[in-house]
C-alpha cells in the first residue's frame, strides 16, 4: 500500500466522523492547552471500504505531559476537576452528542520514538500490545489528522520481530474469547474472522495496513474454501445485514478458525502452564 505522507484528507471521512472528531478536538483544548500535541482518528473509519453500519471512532490523542498522579486513575477518578477526568467527560460528551462510540488512545510524546511499547497516558500501567500495528499504518499514511502534528512524524518503523510479537498477542486475544465463550457474540465472531484474515495477510506480505473488508476479501482468495462460507458470513455481519443463520455458523466456525490462526502463528511470548489467554 502506497504511503499518504499527509494521511488521508478530512474530506474523505464521513460528515458525522469528521464533526464528532472534530468537536472532541474542541473540547480537548481548553482542558489540555499547549500539552496537547496531536489529534487524529485511525482505524476501520479511515479506510474507503468501512462498514455500512457506522461502528467506533478510533481516536489517537498525544499529550506532552502528565504527572504522576495523573497516570494514575486510582489518584484521579474521583476528581471532577482533574485533566483525566475532564478528558473521560468531553469523550463521552461527543459520544453522546453524535450517537458514536468513542475509542480513544491517549498516549504520550516520550514515550512513542521508540519501539517499546507506550503506556496510556492516564493508565500509566496498561501497555499497547498492537504498537507495533499502528506505527505501520501511521507511517502509511492511514490516518486523519484533525489537530497539530501527523503522528507518521512521531513514531519509528516497526521491526519485523515486534511485528511478529504483536501479530501473536491478537491471537490470543481471539483466543481469550474462545476462552470466555464469546463465539455466541456475533460482533465477536465477527472481529475474530476477518481480524484473523488480516493476521494471515500481514504474516504473508509483511504489510499490517489492510481493512478488514479488504483482508477478508484476501482470504476468500488465499485460504482453503473450508473457511470461506464463515468469512462471507463474517462480511454480512460487518454490514449488519447478518442472518440468523450467518450468526449460527460464525459461532460453530470462531474456535476453529481461532485453533487455525495459532497453528499458524506459534505463541511468541509463553505465559505460565495453566494459565488462561490473555487479553490483548
């Protein structure tokens, strides 16, 4: 995929993403001031072929600085009148104002030139497994910018073992679901079939930046056609248009289409004997 040095315009984003965005933006200003470095949305909405059904607004926001407290949510919480906090409201104030769910991911400016994984800015604890993932896709250009600098200019190629790593640890967030019996969800199933396609196209193209769309469209193409009615089903689903009986065949079909994608992406990280999947 070719790079989009500038990412892809604000004019491409459909009107209802680019206002709820661009209002987030608003509101994040005045509690941010100066430390706020960039804001821009990346994810499924960015991509021409995005559902039909308008689903979450991933949302990257970079900060230049936090104190510890405020790292730290057991410290802010419940503290109306902290950054955090007012954050966390203006997120859910757009959500609300534009009936979308907000995703974001505040991280902050030290720590993402490099290629250990950054902590969340207001979550000091909670590391971002797919790093190396989203570095791929900034650095194509798959993203929109709505505030400050392009985070491309942030941020350092991902290197094929960190790749790998984080290829893996999806995995087993699939397989975490499996685990907890999420295949009856077919929102699950769903992110499980065609998130799978994607592993599979990157291990095979060394390329992370490809839709879900397109990645399930690759596996029709590339994987045997005992997987191809459930990731049909999958694309049904995508656009909520599902069937009952599409939603019955992605939860018979998600474990194993899961057991496949670690047959072939070996575990990269051992966790202890015993121990359930983890979350990515």
């Amino acid at each position: 995929m070719r790079a989009r040095p500038d990412g892809v315009p604000v004019s491409e984003l459909p009107p209802v993403a680019a206002q709820a965005a661009e209002r987030f933006c608003e509101l994040l200003v005045p509690v941010l001031g100066d430390d706020l470095v960039s804001v821009f949305l990346d994810g499924g909405t960015t991509f021409p072929d995005r559902p039909l059904v308008p689903g979450d607004l991933d949302v990257g926001v970079v900060i230049a600085h936090v104190s510890e407290d405020e790292r730290d949510p057991g410290r802010w919480h419940d503290a109306p009148s902290s950054r955090p906090a007012r954050v966390a409201a203006a997120q859910q104030a757009v959500a609300k104002e534009y009936d979308r769910s907000i995703d974001a991911t505040y991280l902050l400016l030290e720590e993402m030139a490099g290629h250990d994984r950054p902590g969340e800015a207001f979550f000091g604890a909670l590391r971002h497994n797919r790093w190396p993932v989203v570095r791929a896709h900034w650095l194509a250009g798959q993203y929109v910018l709505i505030h400050g600098r392009s985070p491309a200019e942030l941020v350092v190629a991902p290197k094929p073992e960190d790749l790998r790593r984080a290829l893996s640890r999806g995995v087993e967030h699939l397989e975490r679901h499996v685990y907890e019996g999420d295949a009856s969800d077919p929102y699950e199933a769903t992110f499980a079939i065609w998130n799978g396609c994607r592993v599979l196209y990157t291990l095979e193209t060394a390329n992370p930046v490809i839709s879900k769309r397109s990645a399930g469209d690759w596996g029709l193409a590339h994987l045997p056609e005992r997987w191809h009615p459930a990731i049909r089903a999958a694309g049904r689903s995508y656009d909520g248009i599902a069937t009952a009986e599409d939603n019955e065949l992605l939860r018979v079909e998600m474990p194993s289409f899961v057991e496949m994608l670690r047959e072939r992406l070996p575990l990269q990280r051992p966790r202890p004997p015993g121990e359930p999947p983890r979350w990515g």
